[in-house]
C-alpha cells in the first residue's frame, strides 16, 4: 500500500563499512511524499538525512551499502532499476542540489556548459543543442546570463551558485526536487533570497520537494509536512504546523525546546547526552539512553513508525 | 616488509659487528694477501691481506653511525631553520629561504665533495659536509608544516593565554612537524649512505684503514679485473642497503598516505 | 555601570597585494568602529559574512594589531602595548573560538591545554596547578579523568567545554566568544548556551559575544552592535535592537529569520549580493542593497544618529 503518490519509501537500511566496524545508518526509514508536496527532514549530525537523500538518487557507493528496502517513485521500485534506467530518472525525474554549491559545480568548466549539460542529459540532446535554453534557465533564477555564463565556479559568490545550482535542478522541471541543507551555507539575507526563489520556482515547475535542514525555522516556513530523523530512523512526521505545535516524540519535544526563538524568553532545556554511535548503536529505541520518559520496553524493542492522529505520525513505545 | 627486513639485518650486524666478524678489520696480513672468496675468507681478502667479510661488516657499524650523525645535525638544523621561516614569515622567511636556495642551487653529489673538499678528509668533516647538503630538504618541509599549523584556531587560543612566541615555536608547533619530518629523514637515509659511499670512493671522506664501505670499493679499483671481490662485496652491501631503505620509506609513505586519504 | 572596554575608532585593514608591483588593496574589515562595553554585560556582535566581527573581536584582543584608533581597557590604553607588555592583560581577555575540532592542540593531553595558562603566568607547583585544572573541569561538566585524554577522544560539545575551560582557568574578567556554538547540534548548543550564563554569572564575567544567529543574540545578549562591511549600522541595548529596531539593514536581518509556527512569510529581503569588501559602495555601504536607498545614501555616509538615550542608527533615514 502507498502511503505517498510519488514517493514511498520503507524499511530502508543502508551500512558503511569502516575500518573501526560497520556503521548501520540508515536503521529501517519510513518515508513518504506526494506530488508537488513539501517535506522537510530535520534532524542532527548523524541522524542520516542526508544518506537517505543520496539513497534515493542511488548515489550511494562503497563503503556504503543498501542493504534492505524499497523506494518507490510513482510505481517503480528504484533500488530495483538498472543503473541506466536509474540514470534516466537521475537528473530529468528526481533532481538534487546541495550544501556547498560553489564545491557542487565542476571547477573546470564554465557556468554555461554545465547548466546546458543539465539541461541535454535531460532532454536526450547534445549539449550544443541545448545553450539556447540556458539563458532561459539563468534569467528564470535572477542571474545576469550575460555575465554568468562564462564564469567559472570559483568566480561566483555563495549565494550566485546556489541559483546556478537550481537552475541545473529545475530548468528539467523534475517531480521530485532533493535539496540537501541548501542555505546552510550562506548568509541570512541570501538564505531568504534562496529560499523565496526556490518557493516561486518549484511552484512553477510543479515539482515536490524534500529539502532537509537542521534549521527548524526553514522547516516550518518553506514545508507542507516535516519528519524528524534520529539516528538513522524516522521518530514523527506529521503536518509542519502540528509537529510544531504538538510534537508527540520525545526527540521531537526536545528538539524544539533546545532552539533559541527570537521574541521567546524561556530557558532553553537542550537534551542531555551525545548522538550515538552509530557502530555500536543502543538496543531497541536509539532514543532511549538520552529519553526523560524511557521505560523497559525501549532498551529491547525499535518502535515502529505508526499513525496516532490523521496525518501524524510517531515511533514511540508512548503511543502504541 | 622486505624493506624493515633489510634495514634491520643492516642494524643488527652493525651492533653484532665484534661477534660476526671472523677476523680484525684492521689488522694486515700480507701472507694472505689477494686471496679469493674461500671457507676461511668468505669474501676473500685484500691487498693488505685483511678479510673482506669483517671488513665489510665493520663497515655498517661505520654506515649506521653516518646515518645517525647525518640524520640529527641535519635534521636539527632543517627543523630549527624550517618551523622559524614558517611561523614568522616576513622578512626572517625570506633571508631563511634564500640562504636555503643557495644551498639548494648545488647538486647534492657535487656539493657534498665541494664541502667535504674544502673542510678537508676524514669521516667527521665528510658527516658535517653531507649534513650541510641534507638540511635543506627538511627545512622546506618543516617550513611548509609551520605554515600550516600556526593558522590553526589552537594556536592562536595559546596566544591569547599569552605563550610567547619562543614557547609556541616550540612546545606547539615543532611537535606537530616530527611526523612528517621523521619520514622524510627516513626515506632520505638511503641517499645518505649513498653520497658518504660517494665520497669514500672518491677519498674525501673516511680515511685508509676505516673500513668504510664507498672506501673498500675503492680500495678494489686497482684490481677490480682479478680480484673482483674487493670490490663487488662492499658495492653489494650498499645496493643492498639503499634498496632496503627506501622500499621502508615507500612502506612508511604508504602506510601514512592511505589513512591520510580516509 | 563602569566601562571595561573602551573602542575609539578602531580600524583594521588587510593589504592585499596581487603582485609585487601592484598598488597594494586594502580590506577594511573594521572601519572606524566605536562603541563601550559595560563590565558584567553580554554584548553581541551581529553580522553576516565580511561584517568584520570576526576581526573586531581579535583586534580588542590585540591578537591582529589594529591599524589605527584606540583600545581601553579596564581604563588603560592598551593600544600600543608590546607583546611583553600585554601579558599582565592576557590573563584577563580571552576567547572561545568557533571550531571546536581545531582550537585544542591535538597532540597534548587535555590537562596540558587547559593548565598551560597557569604555567605561563603563575609559578604555581604541580599540585597546585592539577587541583585548579581538576576545579574548572567540574565546573564546565567534565570529570577529573578527563585531563588525561586527547582531544580526538571527545565529542564536539565536550571540546567546546574544554576551550571553555581553558579560557576560565586564570578567571579573565573579559572573554570574547567567537560564534562558539555555530558549529554545534542544536541540543549542545542549548547545553553549551547555559554553561556560558552560567559562568558569567558565577565569575562575574563581561563577553563579547560575535555571532550571526539573532535568536542567539535574543538569548544571550544584553547589548547589541549590528555590523555590515567592517561598520556599526546600529547599537544599543538587546530590546532597542529586538524592539525597536532603526535601521534597514537591523530590520532586514530580523525579518529574514526563519522562525517556527508563522507559516510562509511575505518579506522584503534586501536584494543583491554583500559586496566584495575590496570595493565598498560609496556613502552607506548598505546603500546598494537597501529598500530605503535614496541618492544621499549614495552620495554621504550618514553619521550616527541618536535615536533615544544609548541607542544609536547610522542611517539617514533612521525609523
């Protein structure tokens, strides 16, 4: 049963291995999205945000490993495609920007080439064909294409390759947008510069979209929906304005208790210890070494992801 | 491995020298002069009737003590030179550097004899002279490492405790550089024993009868056509040697790099 | 309240010289900045990339010399001191820096970082000086057996309580903060946030605090300098500048936080890129990005502006 029109994922582990042991990541993700919807996946260092991103873009390479599960988008299972179907959605379906974006474009090849490159492998064009549309694509996210499209990556400021980043990512007009903590490398008023340009764009071209972030702000703001990840599980997901307004997970709680809020003067409560290691994971619940509300069942059994209320959903042991 | 191997055989016959060797390394004895490779004299012997085998085994001891004298006074200086144009900069970089160019200008091969020549024969002033051209290798190497460290957010927390500048130079910066140092200075041992062979051969270094090995070579050149072993076994040991040597620093590289990658 | 630091037109420039024959060009990372600090206050400084607050703290520390103005402290003009002669003053400035992975010497013992403070300045005997280092770890919550561990061998939060300690252990009057919990999760940073109130409380500790989170500043700050392209655009208490905010730039940045619970908000988000510091605008630095941009503003740079007792606008505009 799909609990998302355009993506589902279930039952996802992904491991690493490491010279100090294998790193179980990703700890069996419950995930999904519906088109033209926007979820937001927030969580820490380590909580595997970004590893599930990757998976689903099948980017994931040794020491990493799928072991386990299933994405579906629309009604094809992508960790069951071969690496050249996998190749047609990458980039024309499912398209990926990421947290540095002057590090996410090729040194070597000016601004012009690499978007007209995004743009051919979409299309199934060469890429000489396809420097027409890159005008379009740079006017579209408020860039002087005159002036850009002979730039190299190094010439450009944070907040100029991010737009050449998007307009990679969505002069495509993909069903699924991936963006990977885009702001959290730029300045405040450039962040809400992106971010009200990606509002616009993805409007337009009509695509969903899962950005993830540690900023609980952003989440609230830019999402229709947010999931909370812990240590390589989804702890809730449930709609951006209940999850803010009555988180049910710990974590969760904990969370939004930890995050200064201008205008809020309350003491800010943090969680007490560190994020686990993840090869050496704590038994049943991640959660539980670090939870005020622990009891016997936690240290032996992972809570599964179930509904609690319409539209929202925890794995916690409180609630089932 | 095979390289540790080699380099450690080398080691332990340098200290087992007085045990190993058969005969006195020094002592003549004309009646067995010339002879070739026998059960009583496995290398045979040489024009002064002395056996090659302890001669050439004695002859490490002198290797490793050239290796050692090299390896501190250069390695002394280099650093001392290396982390003071790093980590000041400005001025006392550029008079450092270029002192150190100057030096770099010379092939090693023909600076050393220049050197050796000009502070005159012996062992010790042939130390000195390759010690003077090695330096300057680990002084572009340390300078580059105390570049990089004294941008680092920790050194500049010890400023503001308020180390001086002779303490952090010290105390902070040098201890960060060994590593990188020590495996230069390793790989560059088997050049060492190189370079003293050189200047043994050519008489510059250690001086008849110090059984140093370039100078047993030497010893054999007169008669390299029909007494061959006086010369082949000492020209062995040092091929041996330098092999050994640097398939240790290529282990050592390696063995650094990878975990360096990760 | 007593003044503990005094800052009189502080200036830093950077030369940068593309070749040996070209004319050198100048980053003016702090330029003309001027403002007091109250002994037993939080003051933040808040600015986006190439503000200068970065530089403003270390130059207050005299760790960069400044190119020209003039240092207070403690009512001593420390501007032209040597480094000799600052050393009685370092026991009492010191600083937290942001990276908590690369401010403490990897290769010595915690105990090491920690107590070097005290073999610098004090002749204290061993003893002595591992019963201090044993108190300031208990104090930022870390244990006795933890001096003799290396840096690698704990978390990023933990480190952070180190540099803290390290920081306390000489009980400095002064320490400047440079966005010391930027780099942590958000739960450490909040663990991290109450340990340096804490503090301040318990040593009666004055902070110059450079961030650029404002809900940080909310948090932490009792008085606030806004600083963009190496200038103060506004200062004055945390409420002046949280409720009553003056300037364009202020208001920008306040209304570009993202926060929880308001849904999607209509903003007028300052258009244009921060300019290259090696080319300021002319008149306002801010004139090229701001809504209220006027041709004075390109023309003059406005003076300070007192817009009611200690809270001050450079703007010609002011709200």
């Amino acid at each position: 049963m799909r609990r998302g029109s355009l993506l589902d994922i279930s039952g996802l582990r992904v491991i690493f291995h490491t010279y100090r042991g294998t790193i179980k990541a990703l700890n069996g993700v419950e995930l999904w999205l519906n088109e033209e919807e926007r979820l937001g996946v927030v969580g820490e260092t380590g909580c595997g945000k970004s590893v599930t991103a990757l998976s689903v873009m099948r980017l994931i390479e040794q020491p990493g490993e799928i072991t386990e599960g299933s994405i579906w988008l629309n009604d094809k299972d992508l960790l069951k495609l071969s690496e050249e179907e996998m190749d047609r959605i990458r980039g024309k379906h499912i398209s990926m920007i990421f947290q540095e974006p002057i590090a996410a474009l090729n040194p070597v090849f000016k601004v012009g080439f690499q978007v007209a490159e995004a743009i051919a492998h979409s299309q199934g064009i060469t890429i000489k064909d396809a420097y027409p549309q890159v005008r379009e694509a740079l006017e579209m996210v408020g860039l002087d294409w005159q002036r850009t499209i002979d730039l190299y990556a190094h010439e450009l400021s944070g907040g100029m390759a991010q737009r050449v980043m998007i307009a990679m990512a969505l002069a495509v007009k993909p069903k699924l947008l991936i963006a990977d903590e885009p702001t959290s490398a730029l300045d405040v008023t450039i962040q809400a510069q992106i971010l009200e340009l990606l509002d616009k764009l993805v409007t337009v071209s009509q695509s969903a979209v899962v950005l993830i972030t540690h900023d609980l702000g952003i989440a609230s703001e830019f999402c229709d929906r947010v999931a909370v990840m812990y240590a390589g599980n989804v702890v809730e997901i449930a709609t951006s304005e209940e999850i803010f307004s009555q988180p049910l997970h710990p974590y969760t709680k904990g969370l939004i208790d930890s995050i200064p809020v201008v205008g809020r003067s309350k003491e800010l409560a943090g969680i007490p210890g560190v994020v686990p290691d993840l090869v050496d994971p704590p038994s049943g619940c991640r959660f539980h070494p670090r939870c005020k509300e622990v009891f016997d069942k936690c240290h032996t059994e992972l809570p599964s992801l179930s509904q609690v209320k319409p539209n929202h959903y925890v794995a916690c042991h409180l609630y089932q | 491995m095979v390289g540790t191997f080699i380099v450690l055989g080398f080691i332990l016959l340098a200290i087992f020298a007085p045990l190993l060797s058969p005969y006195d390394p020094i002592k003549t004895n004309l009646p067995e002069r010339l002879r070739p490779p026998s059960k009583e004299h496995l290398f045979g012997t040489d024009q002064f009737g002395r056996d090659i085998l302890s001669r050439v085994i004695y002859g490490a001891r002198i290797e490793v003590w050239i290796i050692f004298l090299v390896t501190v006074i250069s390695g002394a200086i280099g650093i001392g030179v290396g982390i003071t144009a790093g980590y000041f900069g400005g001025l006392v970089d550029e008079i450092l550097m270029r002192i150190t160019d100057i030096f770099l200008a010379f092939p090693r091969l023909i600076l050393a004899m220049a050197l050796s020549a000009m502070l005159g024969r012996g062992l010790t002033n042939a130390i000195l002279a390759i010690s003077l051209v090695e330096w300057t290798v680990i002084a572009r190497l340390a300078r580059a490492e105390a570049m990089k460290i004294k941008s680092q957010p920790y050194i500049e927390a010890i400023r503001a405790v308020g180390a001086s500048n002779f303490r952090i130079l010290f105390l902070h910066v040098l201890p960060m550089c060994l590593s990188p140092v020590l495996v230069q200075l390793t790989l560059r041992m088997g050049t060492i024993i190189l370079t003293a062979a050189g200047l043994g051969f050519l008489g510059l270094g250690a001086q008849p009868p110090t059984p140093e090995w370039g100078a047993i070579v030497s010893d054999g050149r007169s008669y390299l056509v029909q007494q061959w072993w006086i010369s082949t076994f000492p020209g062995l040991f040092i091929a041996v040697v330098v092999l050994g040597f640097n398939l240790l620093g290529d282990g050592i590289r390696d063995i650094l790099d990878p975990r360096l990658r990760r | 309240m007593e003044v503990l630091v005094d800052v009189k037109n502080l200036k830093k420039y950077f030369e940068i010289r593309k070749s040996l024959f070209a004319r050198p060009v100048y980053v003016k990372a702090v330029d003309d900045v001027s403002f007091q600090i109250q002994r037993g206050s939080i003051f933040a400084v808040v600015g986006e990339s190439g503000s200068g607050k970065s530089t403003l703290g270390r130059t207050i520390l005299k760790l960069i010399e400044p190119t020209s103005g003039k240092l207070v402290y403690d009512g001593k003009d420390i501007t032209n001191l040597s480094g000799k002669e600052m050393l009685q003053y370092r026991r009492q400035m010191q600083i937290v820096q942001q990276d908590p992975y690369n401010s403490l010497h990897p290769r010595k013992l915690v105990k090491d970082i920690v107590g070097e403070g005290l073999k610098i300045h004090l002749k204290m005997k061993p003893d002595e000086v591992y019963t201090h280092i044993k108190e300031i770890l208990e104090l930022v919550g870390l244990r006795e057996e933890h001096m003799f561990r290396y840096p690698h061998e704990f978390s990023g939060g933990q480190r952070q309580r180190i540099a803290i300690a390290r920081a306390l252990v000489l009980k400095p009057k002064f320490v400047v903060l440079d966005e010391p919990t930027s780099a942590l999760d958000v739960s450490v940073q909040a663990r991290a946030l109450a340990l340096l109130r804490d503090l301040r409380e318990k040593f009666s500790l004055t902070y110059l605090f450079i961030t650029h989170n404002l809900a940080v500043v909310d948090y932490m700050a009792t008085h606030v300098a806004v600083m963009y392209l190496g200038k103060v655009m506004e200062i004055g208490t945390k409420d002046d500048i949280f409720l009553r905010a003056s300037h364009p730039y202020t208001l920008a940045l306040l209304d570009c936080v993202p926060t929880v619970g308001t849904g999607r908000k209509i903003r007028s988000v300052p258009r244009g890129e921060i300019p290259n510091p090696t080319k300021p605008p002319s008149g306002c630095v801010f004139h090229t990005r701001c809504p209220k941009a006027q041709k004075i503003c390109q023309e003059q740079e406005p003076a300070f502006v007192e817009v009611s007792p200690g809270h001050y606008c450079r703007c010609h505009f002011c709200a």
